[in-house]
C-alpha cells in the first residue's frame, strides 16, 4: 500500500515543477508586457518590472536549488560553508523585496490619484528608482544576521539553535555552558592515547548563576534512539528555576546525534531510503560502532571528565543522579552494566523502562492496541461519564461494531462517507492515545456510530488535524541512528531459535488493531529486510548485570503506558530487584508513556511523576514522596474539564465532545438521543415498522435495527404479500435469531414465512408466537416446524376455518416442548368430534395456561385434560354437554389446578358436581356461569361443595341466568335467596352476591351474580395510581365500562374525570339495569 509520505514527496516534487514552469512563463510575459515602450516610463511599472525580475529569480534559485539537495542528492548545501549561509540569506530576502515592489506599485497608484499635487509629484521615476533603492538595501540590512545563524552543522546546512536559547536564559538568571568531547569510535578496541579517529561528544548544563558549583548534578537521557537533548531545553530549565538552583541538569547528546558529529543521510530515509544507500555504505563504519555499549562508555568517559575521576570536582553533599525515559532507560542500563564494577553515580531514575530481556519493537502496535481496550474498559466503568451514551452501556461492543460496519456496508458506513478506512483512522487515533487527549477517544467512536452531520464534521476536523510528530524535521534529529540501533538490539528475536517476523506477518497483526502507528510494518520491516543497517551484538546484549548493587533506583511507569504496558515494567522489577535491594517500583494511575510529563494533576501545574523525582532526589534516604499519585487527574470521558475542552476544540472543533444539541425550541435533535433512549422509542413501535421508517434515514438508525442483538418485536398485521417479499431477505430473514414474539394476521404471510424458515434459519429466540385468520387444515407442516422452537413457550391461534380437524390441533399442540401458554379460538364445529374421544395421545404437554375461546364438549374436555397434568390456569368459553354419560371418578389429577373461568352451556349441577369434586381440590379462584339449572344458587349445596372438596378456594364468582320461578318474582322471593347467600359461611369469606331484573325483557328473568370482584378491583387499582394517563386508558379498554365505573368512580378526582371525559367507546345494555 502507497504510504502518506511517498504521497506526500511525489506530490511535492511535481507541484514545484508546475510552479517552476507557471512562474517562470508568467514572470518573463510579464517583463515583456512591462517594458514596450508605452509602459515602461511609469513609476508604477518600474516597480512591477524590479518585483517580477526578483520573483523570477526567487523562483528558479529556490526550487532548483531544493530540488538538488532533496531529490537528486546534490549535498552542496551541505559541504560549502559560502553556498549554505547564501542559500539561507536570499531565500529570505528574495520574497521580502519581491512582495515590497508590488507593496510601492500601490503606494504609486494611490498618491497619483490624490488631489494633492504634492503627493501627486511623488510618482515619478526618478523618485520610484531611489525609493526603491532604499527599501531594498533595508532588506538586505536587517536580513543580515542570517549569513552569522546558518552554517553547516554535523552535516547539515542549519540555523544556530542557540540564539533564542541564550536570550531566554539569560532573562530568568538561568545559564547554559556547552563543550564537546573527543571520543574513540571504538571504545574495544582503543583508548583516548592510542586511537586514531574520534568523534566529538556534545555536553550542556543548565544551572542557576551562583549554584553550578554546589548544586546536584541530574543527567538527563531522553527517550528514542536519535532525538537530541535541545528537544529538554524547556524541560531543564523549569526544573533549574522550579527548584532554585539546588539542581543543576546536565544533558549530552548520543554519539551521532544532534550536536555529536551527527551522522544522518542528506535525503529523508524514510522516503527515499535507496537514496540513502550510498551515504551508508560510506559510513558502514562508524555506524558499525554506534552502539549502546560504546554510547554507554561515551557517558562513563564525560561523568569522569565532569565529576573527576574520583569525583574530586564535587564536594561531599553534591549528588549525581542519572535519569533516562523510554529508550534512555535502555542506554541507562547498559550504562549501569559496563560501569558494574566501578559506580560513578548515586542513583538512577528509570522512566517507562525497556527491560533488556523482552523488549522487541515488532509488539509496538499490539501494545498500542491493548491499552486502547484498557481506555474503553476503563470508560465502561464510567457509567455517567462515558458509559451511558452507549448501547447497553457497552462502550468495547460500539468499538468493534464500528469496525466491523466497513465490512457490513463498505459504501454507506460512515468512514466511506468520509472517504477514509478504520486502518487510516486507527492511524490516527494512535496519535492521540496519551493522557491529555486520550479521553477523546471513545466520544469518537461514538460519533463514528452515530454519524449524524455534526458528526461528520467533526471527523472531517480529526482527519484533518491529527498528524504524525515530527521527527525527522527536528534539528539534530537523526533517523538513521535510531533505526541502526533499533533494528541492532530492539528488534532481533528474544532467542535463537526465533525468527523475525515477516512485514505480511505485522501489516496482519497492525490491520487488526484498534489503534496502530503502523510504523514497524511499514517502515523498520522494509528497511530491515535489505541487512544493511544494524551492527553485531555483545556480551551485555539481552542481560542483566551480575553484580548485587544497594545503589538507589527508582522506576516510575504509568499503568496506561501505550509503548509499554504494565506486565513489562513488573518484570523488569522483578528481576533488577534480585540484585538490587533498594529498588523502588511506582506503578502510576492514568499515567501514559514517559510517567514524567503523562501524569497531569488536578488543578495544579506540573506533574505527579516530576514530584515523585524530585522528592526522591532531594530526599536524604532517597526515598520518593507519593502523596501526588491521589491527585492525578481522573480520565474527563464526560468533556466538562477546561483541560477536555481546550484539547476538544483543537482536535473536534467543538468543546462539546458528545454533542447532544438542543434545537431552538430547547429540544434534544432526535438524532442525537443515546442508543438507549432511541431502543426505548423502538419499543413503541413495531420492530418491523421501525425497519421501514428508520432504516434509510442514516447509518446509524440501520446499525440499530441490524446490527443489535437486542431481542425483537415483530408485528405484521396489514402488510401485503408484494411488500412483505421486498423486505423479507433485507430484515426478516437476517434477524429470525433476534425474534422474541411474532405476531402475524395476514394468512398469506404466514405462509410465506414458515415456508421459507423451515428452509433458511430457526427462530431460535422466539417466545411468542400469535397467528390470526389462519387456516389450520392446511397448516399441518407448520405444527412440526414449531417443534422445532427451543424457546416457544406463547402460542395463540386465532382460526377462521370451520370444523378444524381438533385431533391434529391437539395432538401436535401436545408435543410442543416449552409451551406454557396456549390460547386457541377457533371457529364452532358444527360435527360432534367422536374421534376425540376415542384417540390417545404419545406425550404429556408443559402447558401451563390453557385458553379455549371457542365452544368445546364436555367429553371433550375431559378427554384432553389427562395429556396436560401441570395445567394451573384453565379457560374456557363455552362448555357444552355431550351426548353420552359424564363419568363421575377420574382416573387422574390436576393437583396444580388453581384458576378456572368457565361459562356453562346445558349442563347441569349434577353432571358439573363431580368434576370439581375430583379436579378442583386445589382450586383457588373460580369464575363459573352458568343458565337455565337453579340449583346453580342452591346456597347450601354450594357451601357443601366448597368446605369438602374446595378447601383453599380465595375467589368465587358466580353469575347464573334464569328463570326463577314460573311466577312473576316478587320482592319476598328475592330476599329469601339473597339471605341463603348472606350467612356465616359466606360473610367470613367476603362472598356477597346481588341480583337484577330484566323487567323490559320478561317480567319473571333474572341475574344473580357476585359483587365481590369489584371490590377486589379497587384493592387492585391503588396499586397502579401512579401509571400513565395512556396505560390506565388501555387498561379501561380491557374492562366492561359497569365494572370499570363502579371500580374507579369514587376512588378519587383523577380517576372520576378519566370517567367523566374519556372518549373511549362505550357499550350500555339498559335491559340489564336493576331497579332495587
């Protein structure tokens, strides 16, 4: 794959051709134009004439003179000290006069036209000649000083970085000195009074005037194999004045590095690594010998030099403390390796060590990766900081589905849009993956996902900003040294027997990661494969030091240390401390790599991990005060520190980093609602019609629906069969596993549906199931397919077909293995179903809750009963007597019966009797109604049967139609039958019954019913005062408007003017209102 560097040099090299060659044509018709013999006379031209003469040579000096020394490895530059101070002198000058010509051609044109002749002689030529002659002789002047800064510096063609330096130091009373030191190249083999070649070691200290002579020393080693020590400048100088000069830092550049005889290619090696092939073939010496063990003797010899050889240049209260971050832990090591017998120093400071013995930079991007799960974990546990925006409150669920929504939709997701990739933006996020910015991170997934425009926008603002660091334009920075070192020590194999990876191997490991720099893979791998840079390794490669030191040494590393996460700095502990007593180990909370500058504390300034240092620097015993790890600062997931919000402005364009916007009207934009809250709007709809209203508004409303593995509703009542086929394969069929009720009315769809399953994929989770105008006939199949249904544990059916063969439906019902309800309402047969009798059934059902809305025999009923011994809840909607003799001993129990609701058609009391007085001795709730057979209000016969064979009944409601006497019914009939039901019996129970006359009907009709429930009912309805006015509406819709009025009416105000004002229908029957 093209990298962005190679882009980004072949783009660079032919826009300045086409500017070369534009500017060139341009410049020449303008001088052309000018000078004609009308035009040239003018003052205005004459300064359009000098402007064009020096764009014209400012162009063709600047590029062809650029393009030699970058792209075709001309190092003149480089080499003559007289062509390096010119170049930098007249590609500042050159611009400045250039824009200063067309600067005086407007003067001209404004003072010509003014009404003042005086002004108006000022444009002239003779006045424009010398005008300009001055002008450009304060140009040359004042741009002076570059011919002094720019000189040829280790090799390169540079300014000073001094000057600023000197001037800053100077104004805080702070001073630096600087020297450099010859060294052997190779320290094996040659001492300072026998060796032949040398290079210069670069040294500078940083010290409060007054103090350089009683102040501790502190060595300062940066991170990374060629970064120079003028990148801790500010960092030295804030510790010199922070601590009043009671410590004087020292810094020394690597051998090679910065200010050290810096060896670097003259043309990038990054991307133009076969340029740079000569220059290291011309070096393979010197770069043979740049390691870490002759880099750690470089600092052995300047310690010596500085302190003394026996430290006779300190008095005895000075200390020597070296401190190292990153890869200076690394050189620190070797360092205290080489010097084992014989200590310089008086304590080390590791900071985000590299342990000898397990590094490898081949790992990079899988630490990366690990550290970027630990951020989302850690947001996980921010429940309202972070959590809460994301579905089910998991964040590491959002991380992967945005990554896999490029494979799902890889021209709609919202990286396609933007015309990016998750490797591109995995780039991307590496680079901010520190403490300061880290925090970021999930919001950005979150966007990612929910990819409304603003969001958009603000991705469009990351792509934009985030950008690798620089390093290679660092002055004193070379990449070639870190790479030969890199690839000498860090990169080999930890063993023998282990080979390197190929680059397929890490482009695999980087591609699958969160978040990748992409560096090993893309850069050392290709490098590494030619076996021209690295040097052979030594006998202090991959080990520790042997000799038991009590030198105080203190590791500082962060727990979210991205480069190097927390089992390495453990093991490090572990096997320096064998030899080392006074090892100190301080694992940092919410700290990243280098615990130093990754450890911001709440509202204060400076770091938890310079504390620490310091503390233990200054400290008598050495020992470090931690009081600061309580204070480092907590990860902002939520956006609302001053800190979170200036990083959020730089990097989304906006200090709202979650953005739930407010319209004008002072509402959350729809779109912006959490996942959550849009799941609970889905609730009210149907699933399916969410699919068809949402699914093509954005991405993010069609991850919802597909991509979730959220249990659904399905309902499909008024659809067609044309439409139902054009959303079957896009919906219904990729989400049969995520189905948890199906409600179905359209007969053609069912068919459709079920057989086009049986072929594709079970309905795994569904547990509901209601089916409506189907016709049972020619559905036998569709019984065997719900078999298969692990979970189904609803059924409905809702038939329209007359004479459904019962013995089937039974049959097939009964084998259903996790069916608990079951309602079926089918049409009345008009045939006496004899066959049920005398058929038996091969299993037992579960079912739990039998509702039979449809007219069924007595026979019958007894007959199925048997095949459902758990059966708790039985209704039935019309019993009906059968021909044949109704047996009065069963052979079996139902001893979990405890609810019965059933209406009684032509059987009498003495043919029912016997079926309670065997099914109903658990029975606790019975709703029974009956007609035509009086002694259904037989008082003591009832009383009989419930105290002997109804012990735990809590319910008995009755209401029984009759004729009550063949005489007009009087007011004494009736209360002779109201008092039969008002004794003991029935008061302690809180039975109470009533009854109504149907005078308009027939004068000798009545009812007589219980009241009971309705008192029940308004028990029941001061549990649900606080529902919604909705709920409590649909609830009104379920109840008769007499049992619902006399429930509520006078519960109290809210529910009367439910009543009172409801617009729901209503049906009032006048024939059964009572006038007693």
């Amino acid at each position: 794959m093209v990298s962005l560097t190679t882009i980004t040099s072949d783009f660079t090299i032919y826009s300045f051709f086409i500017i070369l060659i534009i500017g060139t044509i341009g410049n020449i018709c303008n001088l052309i134009a000018f000078l004609s013999k009308d035009l040239r006379t003018k003052a205005c031209i004459f300064y359009m004439v000098c402007s064009a003469s020096l764009d014209l040579f400012f162009s063709n000096f600047g590029i062809i003179i650029r393009f030699s020394t970058e792209y075709f490895g001309n190092n003149l530059t480089n080499t003559n000290r007289g062509i390096c101070k010119v170049r930098g002198y007249l590609l500042v000058c050159l611009p400045a006069m250039a824009s200063t010509g067309v600067l005086l051609a407007t003067f001209d044109r404004c003072v010509s036209t003014s009404s003042n002749a005086r002004w108006r002689r000022l444009s002239s030529i003779w006045f424009a000649q010398r005008l300009f002659i001055i002008f450009m002789l304060f140009i040359l002047i004042s741009s002076s000083f570059h011919l002094i800064v720019y000189d040829i510096r280790n090799g390169t063609c540079a300014p000073s970085p001094g000057l600023a330096a000197i001037i800053t130091f100077t104004i805080n009373n702070i001073h630096a000195e600087c020297t450099l030191l010859n060294v052997p190249i190779n320290w094996n083999s040659s001492n300072l009074t026998t060796c032949t070649e040398t290079i210069q070691i670069y040294v500078k200290r940083y010290f409060l005037l007054g103090y350089e002579n009683i102040s501790h020393h502190l060595w300062r080693i940066p991170g990374g194999g060629g970064i120079p020590v003028s990148s801790l400048e500010f960092e030295a100088v804030t510790v010199v004045g922070a601590l009043s000069g009671s410590v004087s830092v020292y810094v020394t550049d690597k051998r090679s590095v910065g200010e050290s005889s810096r060896l670097e290619c003259p043309t990038s090696i990054v991307q133009n690594f076969t340029g740079c092939l000569s220059f290291i073939k011309a070096n393979e010496y010197r770069l043979k010998q740049n390691t870490y063990t002759n880099t750690a003797h470089d600092l052995e010899y300047v310690l010596n030099i500085v302190m003394g050889k026996n430290r006779e240049n300190l008095k005895t209260n000075q200390r020597v403390i070296l401190m190292g971050s990153s890869q200076g832990t690394y050189l620190l090591q070797r360092y205290l390796h080489v010097t084992q017998e014989s200590e310089q120093v008086d304590a080390v400071i590791f900071d985000s060590v590299l342990p000898p013995d397990i590094t490898r930079l081949v790992y990079g991007d899988k630490y990366l990766n690990y550290i970027f799960l630990d951020l989302f974990t850690r947001c996980s546990q921010d429940q309202q900081g972070c959590a809460k925006y994301f579905e089910d409150n998991n964040p590491l669920r959002a991380l992967y589905t945005y990554k896999m929504n490029e494979d799902f939709f890889d021209n709609s997701s919202c990286l396609y849009l933007l015309k990016t990739n998750t490797t591109e933006l995995a780039n991307k996020m590496s680079f901010i993956l520190y403490p300061e910015a880290m925090q970021l991170l999930p919001a950005l997934i979150y966007r990612i996902n929910r990819c409304n425009q603003d969001d958009q926008n603000v991705l469009k603002k990351f792509l934009n900003v985030t950008q690798p660091p620089e390093q290679e334009g660092a002055i004193g920075y070379s990449i070639l040294v870190e790479l030969n070192n890199n690839l000498a020590e860090l990169w080999s194999p930890l063993n023998l027997e282990e080979k390197n990876p190929t680059c397929e191997y890490l482009k695999g490991i980087s591609s699958n990661t969160f978040a990748s720099t992409n560096v090993m893979p893309d850069i050392y791998c290709e490098i590494e494969k030619t076996k021209i840079l690295e040097y052979p390794t030594d006998q202090y490669y991959r080990k520790y030091p042997t000799k038991k030191t009590n030198m105080p040494m203190l590791l500082l590393h962060g727990d979210m240390d991205q480069a190097l996460p927390l089992p390495i700095p453990r093991h490090f502990f572990k096997q320096y401390s064998m030899i080392n007593p006074n090892f100190i180990n301080i694992e940092m909370p919410r700290t990243g790599h280098t615990a130093l500058g990754g450890s911001p504390m709440v509202d204060e300034e400076g770091t938890c991990g310079w504390n620490i240092a310091v503390s233990f620097m200054l400290s008598p015993t050495f020992e470090p005060d931690r009081s600061c790890l309580k204070k480092i600062s907590s990860i902002d997931f939520a956006g609302t520190t001053t800190k979170t919000k200036q990083i959020a402005i730089q990097y989304f364009g906006t200090d709202n980093i979650w953005v739930l916007k407010m319209n004008q009207n002072g509402c959350t934009n729809f779109e912006d609602l959490s996942n959550e809250i849009i799941y609970e709007i889905f609730d009210f709809l149907d699933t399916y019609q969410a699919y068809e209203i949402f699914s093509n508004l954005n991405i993010r409303f069609r991850n919802i629906l597909t991509l979730s593995d959220l249990s659904i509703n399905v309902n499909i009542f008024n659809i067609s069969k044309l439409s139902f086929e054009q959303h079957y394969e896009q919906f219904f069929k990729c989400n049969t596993h995520r189905i948890h009720s199906l409600y179905i009315s359209n007969p053609i769809v069912i068919d459709l549906i079920f057989s086009s399953i049986k072929n594709d994929l079970l309905l795994t989770r569904l547990r509901i199931l209601c089916l409506k105008n189907i016709d049972l006939n020619d559905c036998k199949d569709f019984f065997d397919y719900l078999i298969l249904l692990p979970q189904l544990s609803t059924l409905i059916i809702y038939s329209f077909k007359k004479d459904c063969d019962r013995i089937i439906i039974y049959h097939k019902l009964f084998r259903l293995p996790a069916l608990k309800y079951c309602k079926l309402s089918l049409n009345d047969s008009s045939n006496f179903p004899q066959e049920v009798f005398s058929t038996t059934y091969d299993t037992f059902s579960s079912i739990e809750h039998l509702i039979i809305d449809c007219n069924v025999y007595f026979n019958e009923l007894l007959h199925i009963l048997p095949y459902v011994p758990h059966l708790r809840r039985l209704s039935i909607k019309s019993l009906t007597s059968s021909y044949g003799q109704v047996p009065h001993k069963f052979s079996f129990t139902l001893n979990n019966l405890t609810h019965v609701s059933i209406e009684l058609h032509l059987i009498n009391f003495d043919e029912f009797q016997p079926f309670t007085m065997n099914l109903f001795k658990n029975l606790q709730v019975l709703y029974i109604s009956t007609s035509m057979d009086n002694e259904y209000i037989n008082a003591q016969r009832w009383e009989d049967l419930i105290a002997t064979h109804m012990p735990h009944l809590r319910i008995f409601d009755i209401q029984h139609k009759t004729y009550l006497f063949n005489n007009i019914i009087n007011g004494e009939t009736c209360q002779d039958l109201m008092n039969r039901f008002a004794t003991l019996f029935w008061t302690k129970r809180k039975w109470f019954f009533t009854h109504q006359l149907y005078y308009l009907d027939r004068p000798n009709y009545g009812v007589f019913y219980s009241i009971q429930p309705y008192s029940l009912l308004k028990e029941f309805v001061t549990c649900f005062e606080d529902l919604s006015d909705e709920l409590i509406y649909e609830i009104f819709e379920l109840l008769k408007f007499d049992h619902v009025y006399k429930a509520f009416y006078s519960l109290n105000t809210r529910f009367y003017n439910f009543i009172i004002n409801s617009t729901v229908p209503i049906e009032i029957n006048f024939s059964s209102i009572s006038i007693l």
